[in-house]
C-alpha cells in the first residue's frame, strides 16, 4: 500500500464498508470516523494522550459506566430535547414531561394492584416515611385503569439494587397496576441524592474537566398502558442543593414534587403507616400512541450496565 495523506487514509476507512452492510451504521459510523479524524489533527492528539483514551474507554466500559457518561456528558438530555422539539411540531407536547431513563432499569420488579411498599415492611427507619399517590390519566383527564407503573429509587447511601451486592435484586424497585379509576399509591422513603463513584473512569474525566458528579433526589418510573405512549421519567424531591444543578441534566418544570409533611396516617393503614408522614401527590398524564410500537412495552430500549 503507498503511503496516504489523513484525507485519503479517511476515504478508504469510509469506502472499505461492503455494499451488504447496513446503510444507517454505516452512515453513523462514517460521520463519527471523519468527526474523530478531524478531532485528532486539529487538537493535535498525541499517541499518549490517544492511547491513554483508549485505555480510559475499556476502564468505562468493562466497570459498567458508560451509562453514567452519557447521562453526565448530556447525551441522554439530548435525546430527549429532540423528542420534545419533534413532539412540539407535531402538536403533541401536552402529559407529564418525560426525562432520562438512566442506566439502572431492571424489569420484572414485583407486581402489585393498587397499592404496595417499595420499601420492605419490618425495616428500620432508612429515611422520611412518605406515601406518593395519583391517578394515571389521558389528556384529556380520563383515568386509565390498568396501566402498570414501574417505580425505583436508590437506598439510602444513593445505590440501586441489582448493581449493588449488599441489597437484595429487587430492592425498592415495584410495578404497581392502576385501579379501575387509575389510581395508584406506594409507600417509601424519600430518597438522597447520591453522587457518582469515587476512584473511577467517570471521576476521573469530570475531575480532568472540573465539573462535580452529583445529582439530585429523585424517583425513576416507566408508565406503560394499551394505546398510550409509554412515559419514562423521573421526579425531583424539593431542597435538594442540587436540584438545579444536575449532573445529568435532568429536572424539569412540572417534575418536581410536592411535600405535604404530617399528613395523617388515617386511611393508610394497609401501607402499615402508623404515624403522621409525608405524602406526595401526583398524576401521571399520557399521550396517546401514533402507532402501536408506541403503547408496547418494547417502546422503551432496555439498558443493561453491561
């Protein structure tokens, strides 16, 4: 082979793909190849600094948190701008707003109708008692009864079950299906903010950058009904020092909850609370499907950290 300049060596990377490839991988992977090419001329990247990337990358990946990266680096925000921008044109920008998913979904949480704990009855205290409760409804205010709710938060010291060996796999994590007026109500504990592991590839870039690695308190949940738009999104507890200023991106209008403190424990008997707690209103609202791949429980991508 003669040798190349970076221009031709760029053409033959592009052109080497086969005809039997895939069009829109190859079109991806193309414009990523030349954007990185362009990168290393014009920042002038040493072989050090490459290869230190490189190593830095199988760290990120083969420790789990590549999902943290693209949260943090603001890709998982992005996505969902041009959702909402694409929703926005087409007159479909009324519901409850979604927000990233995050990394830490697991399917297959325990099912309840109605009403259940996330946290585990006979605990010790881990935190503010609280009951969140609502209905599902469509835009129009109608109740959707059966929807499913998936709902998970970290513990305590801001970990998920699954990825964490001390707690068990479906540790606050439930599925809860919506009564005939499409209520629901789960009993919990408010969550803490948590901050991204210390001594890690994630650290280690937003240290080299200079930005903190903390998020705010906050409730994940995936909403799934026949012929609404599956709804993936997550809800702030108010005070937090953090709440507008997330690692990820993430807090929006309309998501931040409500705290009404000392709320009676008449009525709340079966959720076996006993004393004055905090309860937490809110509905969910959604859209309905433009097509049947919207309302399916496939509409959502499922991300393991692998």
């Amino acid at each position: 082979m003669s040798d190349l300049t970076q221009t031709q060596l760029l053409q033959r990377v592009k052109h080497s793909n086969r005809p039997n490839g895939n069009p829109r991988v190859q079109k991806i992977s193309a414009r990523i190849v030349g954007d990185l090419f362009r990168a290393i001329d014009e920042l002038d990247i040493q072989p050090d600094e490459f290869w230190a990337g490189v190593d830095w990358l199988s760290r990120l990946c083969s420790g789990g948190q590549a999902g943290l990266i693209t949260a943090g680096l603001g890709f998982d925000r992005l996505l969902d701008i041009r959702l909402d921008e694409a929703d926005e044109r087409a007159g479909r920008n009324a519901g409850t707003p979604r927000a990233i998913e995050g990394p830490l979904y697991i399917a297959g949480a325990p099912l309840s109708k109605y009403e259940t704990r996330v946290d585990e009855a006979g605990e010790a205290q881990r935190g503010e008692t609280m009951v969140m409760e609502g209905r599902v409804v469509d835009v129009n205010g109608q109740p959707v009864a059966g929807a499913i709710i998936d709902v998970w938060h970290a513990n305590e010291l801001g970990r998920y079950s699954h990825f964490d060996p001390d707690q068990a796999e479906y540790a606050l994590r439930r599925r809860i299906e919506t009564d005939a007026q499409g209520r629901y109500r789960f009993r919990s504990f408010l969550p803490p903010g948590y901050a991204i592991p210390p001594n890690s590839p994630t650290s280690e870039l937003f240290s080299a950058i200079g930005r903190h690695g903390n998020r705010p308190a906050h409730i994940h949940f995936l909403v799934v009904a026949p012929g609404l738009r599956t709804l993936t999104t997550q809800v702030n507890v108010p005070g937090d020092s953090f709440i507008d200023d997330d690692f990820a991106f993430a807090t929006r209008d309309g998501l931040i909850l409500k705290l009404e403190k000392n709320t009676s424990a008449k009525g709340y008997e079966s959720l076996g609370v006993k004393e004055p707690f905090t309860r937490v209103p809110f509905d969910f609202v959604m859209q309905p499907a433009a097509d049947e791949s919207e309302a399916a429980p496939q509409a959502r991508v499922a991300r393991a950290l692998a």
